[in-house]
C-alpha cells in the first residue's frame, strides 16, 4: 500500500536559532551580475565554516502514532526529532514555508529507516558496536570543525536526544555493511569498463568541463512537480542566505552523490541533460542555481569551477620503419610500403618490436609515452583517432615509412583520475543503484499505512 501525504497542522513556524559559537545571523554574499540560471553566489568559507546554530524546539505536531510502517509505528516524537536532525545538521533555517519539505524528507527517512531495521534483523550476525557508532560521531565533528563534545552539545541545544541520534547512526551504519556485503560482487566492473569510460575521458579532454555540486530532488519522493519545484526554491533561499551546499546535499539529495556532499566532480560539456545543460553554459564559478526541471524531478547546481578542457592527451606508441630518405625513388617508397602492409596484420603492440629485430631492413622503437601535440604532425592524427591496439595504415614522412601501434591513450594533467579511481567511482555507482532498488523493493513490499 502506498503512503499517503500527512498534513503535519503545524501551529507555529518560527524556530528560535541559538549558537554556540556564534550570535550574530549568517549575511548573504553579494552577488554579481547573473544570467538567467543564477540564483546567486555561494560563500566558499560556508563548506568548511557551520553556521553553528542549533535551533530550538518550538513547532508542535498533533501527538500520537502517525504511520505504522509493517505494525511498526512512527509517532510524532520520533517524526519531530527526525526533523531537528534534519534542521541542525543542513543548517537550513525553518520556516513556514520550507516546513512541510523538512517534514516530507523526515518522514521518508524514517519509513526507509523502520524498513532497514527490519531487513536487517535477518542478519542476526550483523551487529553494529559502540565504538564504530563513536567513530563516526567523532567524524561527523571533525566535518563540522568542532569537538565531539562541542558537537553533541549543539546537537542537544537543538532538542535532539543523542540516544535517538545513535540509533540511527548504528542502523545507517550495519545498512551500508549489509548493501557492500549482498551486492559487492555484483557491483564490480570489468577491466573493460573502466578503459571505455577512460577512453571516454580522453575524447571529452577537449570539451569545456565543469566542477560541480548537486543537488537532486525526486518528484514522486516530495509531493509532486509543483512541491518539489517550490522545495527548491526554498533551498536555493536558504543556501544563498549561508546553509552550506554540502550540508543541505548530504539531508536533501536524493542523488547518490548526496553521500559526499553533493560532489558531482568534473562534469563534461554533452554527457547532462539538456536543461543542465544550458544551466551549466550560463553559471560562473561560485553561483548556485536556480531550480532546474527535468525529467522526474528538479535539481540545484553549484558550479565550483569551470575550465575549457586544456587537459593534456597523453599516447604510448610503438613505430616499424623502412628508412626512405627525402631522395628516395618512388619505387623504392612503394616497395617499402608494400612490404610493410604485408606485415601489418601480423604484429601487435606486443609483437612488433621483436618482428623489427628479426628482419633485416626494419628498424623498431618504443616512442613512450608523449603529448600528442608533441609528435610529429603525420602521427598526431593516428594518435588522436586511431583505437588503442591498433596499427596505422604505412605512413610516410622525411625518414621512412612507417607502422605506427597506439598501445595506450590518457588524459593528462594534475585531475585526472587514475585506472583505479574510475574503477572505485563506477563501483560504487553500481552499489549506490542496487543499494537504491534494495530499499524501493522492501518498500513495495511493505504496509505503510498513515494513522
């Protein structure tokens, strides 16, 4: 049965927002001449610097049981403890208007998270203990700059019970053991898939690129198109008035890169959809967008930088050569070239420097790994276009004619990520997709039932 929306009858808005740190209210950065995507522009010291405010408990909710979720029950303690957690640690302030997006997101946490505790107690061997529950307190502080203590204190200031906060702390963390042990060996990619998305990278090396945030919003999980569209709004408001875009990410996205705070990394000019797109041409460094629609939801973007793909192409090549000098007969340019098309589709990158050495005429060399704008011009093309593993066509230049092996091909450059970075990034893609579906199955299966 499927869940429907809970009118929360919220008596009072305002949340008095108190500091440990600090007493004076976040002000907004100025913002410079925008284009039609730009909100306005984010402060860069707000990713790393929490508006330590923790807000107190005053919105009231109709006491009692609100949804049983399989005969288990949610009740509004539980749902108003869910949203403070949800307030302090995105640091958006509440409001009238952004209340019932805090309370849908609390209560599609909760439901996710009943529905967890009870596929987890299949798992009897699965037992989550205080120390990697503390572990994880201590590094939620340290994201946040402060002290466990201090953290805690905040937390308490806000109205939220440490107990509650630790419970749900040790089921998010026997959630992700439970997903990495069932679905890790589905989740893995081949060599193969890794190369091609490298591959895919090299041929994107000259495409304007942009470093972004994102955050994602799923229709069908905020009450609709037009909810959702208005839920973002909200956000943009609250982030261009100081919540930090990681903080809001890691309690509002539903993309997978809610995880990492919203960390969308290098995005390539064509691989977004349309609307992104166009967001993507008109944002400068440091805007945040307006909400954009697309397909199934609505997202926010934060461009962190932008670069015109000034990436270096690296190649490793392999070259057989006939030497036939500038005053070479064309006879003899054609006999060398016949001869080594005879040989072409017998060699390899393997194989080629051993077949120069055991044939007279033939000179071998291995030409490394170069920047392709640093050969010479009859290679570059080879370079740029040919498939890895391939050999050219004989080519011609003032020394010889030449076979020409494309052994390997990267991008170049201090960002550029390495074999096993991609594999580790589509890995856990993959688990973040199975790990989705897992939860959307039990919820399917499961009785939701509003009170």
């Amino acid at each position: 049965m499927g869940l429907k929306r809970i009118s929360m009858g919220v008596a009072a808005a305002a949340l008095v927002a108190g500091s440990a740190a600090s007493q004076t209210a976040p002000v907004p950065v100025p913002a410079p001449a925008q284009g039609p995507a730009a909100a306005g522009t984010l402060d860069p010291a707000a990713e790393s610097a929490a508006r330590a405010a923790a807000p107190a408990s005053e919105f009231k909710l109709a006491e009692g049981i609100l949804v049983t979720v399989n005969d288990e029950v949610i009740t509004s303690f539980d749902l108003r403890q869910r949203m403070l957690s949800i307030i302090a640690m995105s640091q958006v302030q509440p409001t009238q208007e952004n209340l019932p997006q805090i309370q849908r997101q609390a209560l599609n946490a909760l439901i996710e998270e009943h529905l967890q505790r009870q596929e987890l107690r299949n798992y009897k061997d699965l037992v989550i203990n205080d120390e990697e529950v503390d572990q994880e307190i201590a590094d939620m502080a340290q994201g946040s700059g402060v002290s466990v203590a201090n953290f805690l204190a905040f937390l308490e200031q806000g109205g939220i019970r440490i107990s509650t906060l630790r419970e749900q702390i040790r089921t998010e963390i026997a959630w992700r053991a439970l997903v990495g042990g069932r679905f890790n060996s589905r989740a893995k990619v081949s060599r193969s898939q890794v190369e091609q998305t490298l591959r895919q990278m090299t041929e994107a090396a000259s495409k304007p690129q942009y470093l972004i945030g994102e955050i994602y919003l799923e229709s069908s999980k905020h009450g609709g198109a037009q909810a959702t569209y208005d839920g973002a709004q909200q956000l943009v408001a609250q982030m261009i008035q100081g919540a930090p875009f990681q903080n809001v990410a890691q309690q509002f996205s539903d993309a997978p890169s809610a995880v990492r705070g919203g960390d969308a990394g290098w995005v390539v000019q064509g691989t977004v959809p349309a609307p992104l797109q166009e967001a993507l041409d008109q944002l400068q460094a440091g805007q945040l967008s307006r909400p954009i629609v697309v397909d199934g939801g609505v997202y926010i973007v934060y461009m962190r930088d932008k670069r015109a793909g000034a990436a270096t192409n690296l190649v490793q090549m392999k070259q057989i050569m006939v030497e036939t000098p500038d005053g070479a007969t064309p006879d003899q340019i054609a006999a060398a070239t016949s001869r080594l098309e005879a040989i072409r589709g017998q060699i390899t990158c393997d194989s080629m420097l051993a077949r120069a050495t055991s044939e007279q005429g033939l000179l071998g060399s291995d030409l490394g790994e170069s920047d392709i704008d640093d050969l010479a011009p009859q290679f570059q093309q080879i370079a740029r276009s040919a498939e890895v593993g391939s050999i050219s066509a004989p080519v011609r230049t003032p020394l010889g004619v030449h076979l020409l092996a494309v052994c390997g091909r990267r991008v170049g450059g201090p960002d550029v990520p390495t074999f096993q970075q991609v594999e580790n990034r589509l890995q856990n893609q993959n688990l973040a997709m199975l790990a989705r579906r897992y939860i959307r199955d039990l919820r399917a299966d499961a009785l939701i039932e509003q009170k």
